[in-house]
C-alpha cells in the first residue's frame, strides 16, 4: 500500500525531505533612471531657487491652461460644425422627401392619365367578339295566365285588417331586375 | 424648555420627512428637468404599397413658423410681420397684434411646405424658428382636391395618429417604436459627455403591401364620380376583389376627400360607405338563396315553379317587382328576372333552419372582418327570433342589412368555387406574409353548387337584368346579378333606392368580383319612370366601364376563345 505520506516523501525525495537551503540574496543594483539623472544634472545646472520652482509651475499651469482653451475651442467648432450638419442633413432629408414625392406622383395614375391626355391618348375598349350562342331560356314563350291569387279568403281578411292597424304591409316590388 | 426644543426639533424633521419622502418623486422630477435632457428621436411611419409596389403614400417634412414675442425688439416687429406675412401669406395685423402680446411662444403658421421653408431662413428674423414636422403625403386623386383611395387609407392626424382606414386599423404596425436620447446638461445646457448617456434607437414602422391595384382603383373612382353625377345620386362605392384571394384590388368611394388636407375637411366625408354604411342588398341576395337551396337539394337551376306574382307569407301579400303573373318558370328564369315570388318559394323549398344557415356559410351572421377600421354592421336576429315574413324578405334582399363588403365576399363564393375567401387589404406586413392567407378556405357551398350558379348568372348577363353590363368579346363569358332595394325610412320603404350590381369575368375563371352600389340615384326621367334608377341603369354602366379598363389593363381573355 502506498499511503499519500509515502508518496509525498517520494515526491520531496527518497530519503526524506531535504534539508532547505536558502539561496544567498541577490545583490541589488541600485541603478539611477535618466529621468532622476537629467532632473539633477539640470538641477545643478539652473540652480533653481524657491521662485525659479513657482514661475516652472506657474508655467506648467499657463501651459495645461492654453492646452486645456485649445481643447475647448477646438470642441465648441466640433459641436458647431455638428449642429450646422445635422441642420443640413434635415435639410437634405426634407429634399429628398419631397423629390421621394414628387418621383412617386410622377407614377400616379392621375398624373399619367394627365399625361396621357396630353399626349392625344385615350383607351380603347377592347375590339374582339365572341360569336353568340344558343341559350337555355326560350324568351319568345308567352307569360302565364293573369294573376291567380290563391291565398285563402281568412288570410286576405286578415291581412286587410292587419294592413288598416299597422300601416303599410305590402312588400312593394322592392327588387326590381 | 425641552419640551419647546422637541417641539421645533420635531417641526424641522416633519418638515423635512415632507420634502424629502412626501414629495421626493416631484422634486426628482424637477430636478432631472434642470440637468437631465431628453430627446425623442421619431420613428419613421411605414409607407403604403400597392400589389404592384406603387408607392401610395410618402413621408414629407413640413415646417411650423413659430415666434417668441418677448425676443423682437419694438423696432423689429414691422420687419418681422411683413417677412412672416409676405412669405407665410398671413395676416400682418394679426402678425403685430401677437408680437406685441409680449408672450413667450406663439405658433404664426403650421405645416407649410419647404419651398416657403427656404424662403423665410434667408430673412432671418428676429425671435422667429422652425420647427420641421413629418407630414403623410398621398397621391393625387381623380380631381382637384382629392386623394387616391382617401376613404381607405385614412390619414395621420398632427399627433402622428393615424385616423380612418387603414391609417388607423395598422396604427401599431406602421408607427413604430420612438427611441430616445437622455445626457445630462450642464448650466449652459452642453452636454455632458462623461455622464450617463442613454441611447435607444427607434424602431422604424413596417412597410405595408396592400392587395389594391393603384391603376384599377384610379379607374373605378374614375367610373364611379362620373356615374354618381350622371345619376344625380347620393353617393356610390366600389369595391373589387381578386375572387382566388379575396384580396381587394379596389376600394372606392364617391364623394371623397383630400387626406392631404384633413384638417380643412369636413368630417362626415372621413366616412368609408363601402365598410360602415349598411344596406339592404336586394335582389342580389337571391344568388345565396338560391345557391343554399341548389346545394341543399331542394332545387335545381331547371326545376319549375308557378310564380303567380305574388305570395302570402306570415299574413303579408309579397309581390314580384312587375307584379305580373309569370306562369311556369324554371329557377334560371327567375334569376334573370329577379322574382322575388321564386326566391320565397326557393327558401321556403330549403326550409328555415338550413336557410339560415345558408346564410350563416355566406357570411351574413358576423362582421366581415376586413382589416380596416370602422367596419359597421347590423346582424340579422337568431333564427328562432326572424319571423316567416322576414325569411321570406331576406330570401329576396329585403328586411336584412349588410354592407358591401359582406355582400362581395358571399357573392365571391360563387366565383371561387364554392369557397369562402376572407376578404383581406393587406398582403404583407413588412416582410411577413398576412398569416391569413395561409389558412385554408373554408367551404361553403359545392363547387359543383358554384358552377350552376355561375351559369344562372351568366344567363342574367345575356338574356336577363344584366344586359347593360356586357363588355364586347365576353358577352358569354360574363357572370352578374342586379339588385334595387328601396331604402325604409321609419319603418316604411320610400321611392328612394340602393342600386347594385354585382358580377365577375371571365365566368368560368373570373379574374375579378365586383361590386357596384349607388345610394339614391335620380337618373335623367326617373320623375316620369322610377324604374330608370334601377341597377341595370345605374350601378350596371359603372361596372362595366370598370371592367373595360381591367380587361385592358389586365389583359383579360375570354374564356370561350
């Protein structure tokens, strides 16, 4: 059986684990950056007093100042050019509605017609014939006899009263052909 | 003294639990409008395109010339009233008298086109803006100050609601979804980059595709003002429907309007005779009682009947229009005369109940279902509540109420083969198909019932009411029903008329149904002859002249060539 015990004493070494050795500490080099080397080689150099750092400052302000009204400026053009586009661009969308119109109407059937007319046009109904035919109905048959009222004497007395009280109940020849 | 020290202590904290629970809501409101910006960005409308995508309807900018008193120095109201008034057309005085309310803002003219836009900006006068709007422009009409098929589209109000026809019915579908733009300002109101910025794009409407032909829907508004005015009536509409689809090819409507020019409109002309007005069909009606009475069985186009010209039904003498004795007719016959005594008799040969539900299978027991909007009509009562001499009034169009596009898509069974075909204007919502045009049709009477039917009207075409509508080269292939109702007014039925004709072509494979209605026609000698404002002289002419220009325009065949 191989326990985890074993197994991790066989992973730090078959006699055990060894003795740590710590690695002698790396020397470190101290080493100046070009920035800290020019600053104090400039530094000597100017020999810059407590007011030579305010007017260097001062400077820097007028500096990130100008930089900062340059950056404006520069912004309040864009927003400007900004609106005067989008005012053109509402502008030649409108032309463009209208144009979209104007092609459309130019299409329209009345405006075609018109045209048209102009043009000494006109329809024409179509020309072609289709030769008659024999038909089912024989028209030439005389009509029937006169009218033969059958309904029964009861129902005409009733509808006459009915006609008096109610008004009107004849259903006139309301469809015609 | 703590007593008085809680008292004040505890008037400051009410006080202060006032402001800042009670009326935190109000306050945050008024503070976001002081720094917070919110811009609407508009979505555009969906356009309007006919089955041939002719564009019907455009989407135009107009502008609003707008004034704040208060910024026109005294000096410069003269100069500024004549600029306004010389460009904008307005009056000058009324011009002054606003500038010198010394208000803040007050409109000088509305929506007005670019080219008067253009006119005023080089003036550029003092505490004068403009304000650009979107406006829906419609095509031209037949005449001067109307606009094509302005009953049907409807139009967009100022608010961008559309209003009437379709305009209103596909409001959601052709608005879209605004976006909006929300940045927070600084004091001099520029915006703040760094801050939040919330950006949503507008959805823009769908497009719609409608089923109307631009062409054939010019003709028939054409056709129709022309015999509206020969017949001295009322008014007129009509409606045309690709009888396969049910789509409706045309949709006019006499007098009409300029949707251009809504607001100027008067605003019983906004109303769409072809959908809300309801009528009494006559005798076109006799094509459904006959074909139930065909498909039940009960009769056959050559079954013969007496038809003494007149019947007593439920106490009540019906007369046929002629009030003649006929004698012995077959039911072919009775169609191509329109016999109200044969219809009676066909229905009272089906029975009631299946009449009714003859009725039911064509349509007449509910609403149509078009998609557009305002769509009126008045049911009939439930079988078991009509009484005999109302079966025997409706069998022959009389005593029931539709509207015409109830009555094109019942007389459309018969074109379509005995199918139902759902009558629909819109074939596409943006790139979706109407889903209703895929379900099936439904059946509602034989087509072999279809088929006889058609030939009992091609016979009224040729030898019966509908002669005045034949079209040279389909004098055969011509299928047609007239109808004449004489309009009740308080319960009594006056010597005024609808007239109706309806009918489809070619006969055998119709390319189009089409129906024509004209609503109190005085034809030229009607005083003297009131048969003159019969279908036959006045809605049959108009059908035909229609039908012309589609054979032409569609290039329509004869069937028996």
């Amino acid at each position: 059986m191989t326990s985890t015990r074993i197994l991790a004493r066989r992973r730090l070494g078959a006699t055990g684990a060894a003795p740590h050795v710590t690695a002698p500490p790396r020397r470190r080099r101290r080493t100046r950056g070009f920035v800290q080397v020019a600053g104090s080689v400039a530094a000597e150099r100017l020999r810059l007093n407590v007011f030579g750092h305010a007017y260097v400052g001062l400077g820097a302000v007028v500096i990130a100042l100008l930089f900062y009204l340059a950056i404006a400026a520069q912004i309040t053009q864009a927003s400007y050019d900004m609106t005067r586009l989008q005012d053109q661009q509402r502008q030649l969308i409108a032309e463009q509605d209208q144009l979209r119109y104007q092609e459309v109407t130019l299409h329209a059937p009345a405006q075609v017609q018109q045209q048209a007319t102009q043009s000494g046009m006109q329809r024409v109904a179509p020309s072609s014939y289709v030769a008659g035919q024999e038909v089912a109905i024989d028209l030439s048959t005389p009509v029937g006899a006169s009218p033969a009222d059958t309904t029964p004497l009861w129902l005409r007395a009733v509808a006459a009263v009915v006609n008096t009280v109610g008004g009107t109940q004849t259903v006139m020849a309301s469809t015609k052909k | 003294m703590l007593v008085v020290a809680v008292v004040l202590a505890g008037m400051v904290w009410s006080r202060l639990a006032y402001w800042q629970v009670a009326q935190h809501g109000r306050l945050t409101l008024q503070a976001q409008a002081q720094y917070r910006e919110f811009v609407p960005l508009p979505a555009v409308r969906g356009a309007l395109f006919d089955r041939n995508l002719k564009q019907l309807v455009v989407n135009t900018t107009v502008y609003s010339a707008f004034v704040s008193p208060d910024q026109v120095a005294p000096g410069d109201r003269d100069r500024v009233a004549s600029g306004l008034a010389s460009v904008l057309g307005v009056d000058k005085t009324a011009v002054m008298k606003t500038l010198q309310s010394n208000s803040k803002f007050a409109y000088i003219s509305r929506r007005f086109s670019k080219t008067k836009a253009d006119q005023l900006r080089p003036l550029k006068l003092p505490g004068v803006g403009l304000q650009d709007e979107t406006q829906r422009s419609y095509l031209p009409g037949i005449a001067q100050g109307t606009t094509l098929a302005a009953n049907l589209l409807g139009f967009v109000n100022w608010n961008g609601d559309g209003r009437y026809g379709l305009e209103e019915k596909y409001q959601v579908a052709l608005a879209g979804t605004p976006g909006y733009i929300s940045s927070y300002r600084d004091l001099a109101n520029r915006e703040i980059v760094l801050g939040t910025h919330t950006h949503q794009d507008p959805v823009n409407g769908s497009d719609l595709v409608l089923t109307l032909d631009a062409n054939i829907q010019y003709a028939a508004e054409q056709a129709l003002a022309d015999g509206v005015k020969r017949d001295n009536a009322e008014s007129g509409s009509v409606l045309i429907m690709d009888p396969a689809t049910g789509g409706i090819v045309a949709w006019a409507d006499y007098p009409s309007y300029n949707a251009n020019d809504f607001n100027h409109t008067d605003a019983a002309l906004f109303k769409d005779n072809v959908v809300s007005y309801v009528y009494e069909p006559g005798s076109v009606m006799k094509i459904v009682t006959l074909s139930g009475a065909i498909n039940a069985g009960a009769i056959a186009p050559d079954t013969v009947i007496n038809d003494p010209g007149v019947l007593s039904v439920g106490g009540y003498r019906i007369y046929d229009w002629d009030r003649r004795n006929h004698g012995n007719v077959d039911y072919t016959y009775v169609l191509a005369h329109s016999l109200n005594v044969g219809a009676m008799k066909a229905m009272l040969t089906e029975g009631h109940s299946a009449f009714y539900n003859n009725l039911q299978a064509f349509g007449f027991t509910q609403p149509s279902g078009i998609d557009v909007a305002g769509e009126n009509c008045l049911l009939p009562p439930k079988a078991d509540q009509m009484s005999d001499s109302q079966y025997a009034t409706t069998s022959f169009g009389q005593g029931i109420d539709v509207n015409m596009v109830q009555m094109l898509a019942a007389a459309n069974v018969i074109a379509n083969g005995g199918k139902y075909a759902p009558p629909h204007l819109v074939e596409r919502v943006g790139t979706h198909v109407n889903p209703l045009l895929l379900q099936p049709q439904r059946q509602a009477i034989s087509p072999e019932t279809a088929a006889k039917m058609t030939a009992m009207m091609q016979q009224v075409v040729q030898h019966g009411s509908g002669w005045t509508s034949r079209i040279k080269g389909f004098e055969l292939d011509q299928a047609g029903k007239t109808g004449t109702s004489q309009i009740p007014v308080n319960g009594q039925y006056t010597q005024d008329v609808w007239a109706s004709f309806v009918g489809f072509l070619p006969a055998q494979h119709p390319r189009f149904t089409m129906l024509v209605v004209i609503r109190k026609p005085h034809y030229p000698g009607s005083d003297r002859d009131w048969t003159l404002n019969d279908g036959y002289m006045t809605a049959e002419p108009i059908w035909k002249t229609i039908a012309q220009t589609m054979v032409v325009d569609w290039h329509i065949t004869p069937d028996s060539q």
